[in-house]
C-alpha cells in the first residue's frame, strides 16, 4: 500500500472511495440498462430520482457516522450497518 502513502491515506479511506466510486458506476449502469430517472414523491413529500436518492443516503450516512463516533461508545462498523439500513429505507420510502 505504498502507492497511498503520498496522501497519508490508509486503506479504510481506499475501501471508503472506491465504495463511493463503486455506487456511481452502479448507478450509472442501472440507468443504461433501466432507464427510470422519473420523480418519485416518498415520505417527505420530495419529487426524487435514483440519484437524489443515492445522495441523500450517502449525506446521511456521513452524518451518522459522525455522531456515531461522537456520541456511541461501540465499534464504527455497527454505525455502518446502520448506515445501510438508512440508505435501504431512504431507497426504499423517500
């Protein structure tokens, strides 16, 4: 893992990007083979489409990670089990 050294990242912020980068090829492939990028109105009465949903998730999960790590006294990993629980309900409601 030399070739991250120049920017002081370990691989945890590696995994972390390459997620990020992973959920927008996913998205981006769900959108050739399934176009569908018709508002939806969820929950919070928000016209949103898979993109706006796939941002609110990862906005969120950034928040909760976060708090996690300044209000819960357990391992990060259960904030990111959380975390997908809110994205799969985000996709799921909003």
């Amino acid at each position: 893992m030399s070739s991250l050294s120049w920017m002081a990242w370990t691989w945890h912020t590696a995994v972390f990007f390459g997620f990020i980068a992973l959920c927008l090829i996913t998205m981006f492939v769900w959108e050739l083979v399934k176009p569908g990028g018709n508002p939806r109105t969820g929950l919070l009465g928000l016209d949103t489409t898979r993109g706006d949903r796939l941002f609110i998730s990862l906005l969120g999960s950034a928040y909760i990670h976060v708090a996690w790590l300044g209000l819960i006294d357990l391992p990060l990993w259960w904030g990111s089990v959380v975390s997908v629980f809110f994205a799969l309900a985000v996709f799921r409601w909003v």
